[in-house]
C-alpha cells in the first residue's frame, strides 16, 4: 500500500473520537506521543471479547477460558510478527513500556545462587534522550547495586556520534539502553550500528521502542537487539499493556521479576521451580482483554500499512516543519533527517504550558513539559518545550489549525 492508497479521511471515520468537538470547534489532536487514539476494529475487539468470550487464560479447561486463552495467545502471535522475532515464546506482556524496564532491571540486578548480570562497578551506558522510564530503572541498580551510569551527549539536533558512542565502552559495560527514536526531538538512532558495536563488546542492548515501532516497520532479527520494548497505548492500541522482546536464550536464564501464578513449574512447601520464558515473566492473572486489544491494532496498522502510514507522517511532517520554519518566533528542536513526526518547540515569550492553554481553547491539543526527559531539556537548555506529535490520523488541515493556534497565541503572549 502506498501513500497514495491511504485513504485518510475514511481511515479518520474509524475514530469515535475524532468526530468530537473541543470547546465548540473541531478537536485536532497532536497529542499522539504521548497516546495515540483508539480504531473502532480495537474498541470491537475488547468489548466483544468481554461481551461474549471472557475468561481467565491458561489453566481453565472451558470453553470460555480456551477460547480467551487462543485470543491471548493469538496476539502474542500478532506481536511477534509485527515485529519479526524468531517465536512468540519471545514475547511478554507487561503493564506497558514502564513495566518491561524495570522487568530487565530488576532480573539484571538480581542476585541468583551468588550471581548477577550487573554488579557493583559495572556500566550501562544511556543517552541524554531517554525517557525516565528508560533512566530511573537504571537509577535503581545505581542506587542499590552501585552500578554506573555513563551518559552519551547527542548533537543539537539528536543526531548520535558513534565514534563518542564506540569510546564508552569498557570492560565492565555490561548493557545499553537506548531510545530507538526520541519522544521529544522524533530522531531515530542508528540501531543497527548501536548493536553491532554492543556486541563486538559482548555487551547486551536493549532498545526504547515505544515510540520507533509506531512510527515505521522494526525488525528485531535484523537489528540484532537483545530487548526491544514498546507500548500499547502509543500504537492505537489500549494502555495497561506493554511488550517486551528479549532474545529466548537470554530471558531463560534470568530469574523472574514477578511471584505468582503462572510463571511457576512446580511450587512445593520447601521451594520452587520457575516456568520458562515468557511464563516466568507473566505472574498472575495478565492484561488479557488489553493484548487482544494491542493484538487488533498491530493488526490494523498491518492492514493500513505501516510504510503508507509512515509516508503519510512523513509528508505531515515535513509540511508542519516548513510552515512553522515561517514562524519567526518559533524554535523548532531537533532537525535531523531521520525524524519522525515529533515536533517539540517554543514560542518567543511564551511558556510551553501557556502555549498549550491557549491552543487548546482553539481546538488543538498538543504536550508541554519536560516530557519525562528531563536530562534532554537539559541539554537543549531549557525547562520546557511544546510538543506537537502527528499520527496516521492527522491531516495537513491540523497542521493549519495548529499554525493558525500559534498565529494567536504570539499575539497575546509575544
């Protein structure tokens, strides 16, 4: 399917949402960083499923809970494909982005039989882009394991120097966790080289993927990456829900982040034997109705096409860009060519939360804040920036609104 085959306005009508007004006008929503609207194949799917098929996966043996259990295991499926991992067994279901970081993090930090991946003296290496939920997991084995955290510094435009990058490492590095696209500045990092590098170290790598497998095709096989993490809730799917991929030789033999039913083999007064991965890593009950609701939107992308949607951002992007480049009391941050559609910026005069008040009282929502990246707000030296983020959904009518928004948001605080 190519951008020209992307029907946009009839792929708008699968919005509920979108047909709402805010404040009296149109609601454009350029919000979709931070979560993305929901279709109605993934509202049908998850009120279906509790309407006529819900049960508790795995250990009934009714019609119910196989029928519940096949539509589970169905997503996980769906995921692995999406996403090109050898087998489903190499795919786990979290509570979202956050919770697949601290499930790595907590399982590297752990001590098991006078062993662990990550001990005091050794070195993670992070770039100033992260998200925090892809810094205070790692903060954590700082804090109680003393590990060491060694920063990578970006160019002005997020752009990554791998010679600074290669110059890291050490014989203690022993993992690097990194953003595949930042969440603020929409840059894509050079994930294939990132790991090569990695690996010629014998380090792990694990990748921030929660915004890089929105917004173009991710093949974990060919990147070679240890871990990819992505989240439900940013790929048009439901929140509660998060994926982390880990290579099945290496999730096997880490110790399981989480007690309970499920992730055991064999439980007995005087000890316990864990199930293997992804199992070990799934106690209790997990988000069911939420993987089938990510499982029909991974499908839904597939059917749009996840490279005409890209296009389709693409051209939405470049179109945002030049026509705030007009602006003159506007500062866009983060240029590079290999950006998403991600726009973070400030007005001349203006603070980012006041930008966004006013804005959305014409209609157009979009983020303000340090965007949980604070050491990136940092090195960009500021407090703040406005966000405006483009999905599928979007329309070069959006980007007008939003132009149109900031028109009159300088005339009252410029």
């Amino acid at each position: 399917m190519s951008i020209h085959e992307l029907d946009v306005e009839a792929l708008r009508a699968e919005f509920p949402i979108l047909s709402r007004e805010a404040y009296g006008k149109p609601l454009v929503y350029l919000d979709s960083a931070a979560s993305a609207q929901k279709p109605r194949a993934v509202i049908d799917a998850m009120t279906n499923s509790m309407e006529h098929s819900y049960a508790n996966v795995h250990r009934g043996l009714h019609l119910l809970s196989n029928e519940t259990t096949s539509a589970y295991e169905d997503a996980r499926k769906i995921v692995a494909s999406f996403i090109n991992a050898a087998s489903p067994d190499e795919i786990i279901f979290t509570s979202g982005g956050t919770d697949a970081f601290n499930l790595i993090s907590y399982a590297m930090g752990a001590t098991v039989d006078g062993h662990s991946e990550i001990n005091e003296g050794d070195e993670i290496i992070l770039s100033v882009a992260e998200h925090h939920s892809n810094i205070v997991p790692w903060h954590f084995l700082r804090e109680r394991k003393g590990a060491v955290l060694k920063w990578l510094d970006l160019s002005d435009d997020g752009i990554i120097d791998l010679d600074a990058y290669r110059a890291l490492f050490t014989d203690r590095t022993k993992l690097v966790a990194i953003s595949h696209m930042s969440n603020v500045l929409g840059v894509t990092t050079p994930a294939k080289a990132l790991t090569r590098i990695a690996h010629e170290h014998g380090v792990k790598i694990l990748f921030d993927g929660c915004q890089g497998a929105v917004h173009g095709s991710v093949d974990v096989r060919e990147i070679d990456c240890d871990f990819y993490v992505m989240t439900g809730h940013k790929l048009y799917g439901p929140s509660g829900v998060g994926v982390l991929y880990g290579k099945k030789s290496i999730m096997d033999k880490l110790p399981p982040y989480k007690g309970g039913g499920e992730m055991i083999d064999l439980v007995t007064t005087e000890a316990v034997t864990y199930n293997e991965s992804p199992h070990r890593f799934e106690a209790g009950t997990p988000p069911i109705l939420e993987a089938i609701g990510l499982g029909k939107a991974l499908e839904w992308m597939q059917a749009k096409g996840v490279s005409a949607i890209a296009a389709h951002e693409a051209n939405l992007r470049e179109h945002a860009i030049e026509e705030l480049s007009k602006l003159n009391f506007v500062r866009i941050y983060g240029r590079a060519a290999e950006k998403a559609p991600i726009i973070a910026f400030t007005v001349e005069s203006a603070h980012p939360h006041d930008i966004s008040s006013i804005l959305d009282r014409t209609g157009v929502a979009v983020r303000a804040g340090h965007h949980c990246a604070q050491p990136l707000m940092q090195r960009l030296g500021v407090d703040a920036t406005a966000r405006a983020s483009f999905a599928a959904y979007n329309t070069h009518k959006d980007v007008e609104a939003l132009i149109t928004g900031l028109h009159k948001t300088y005339e009252m605080l410029g």
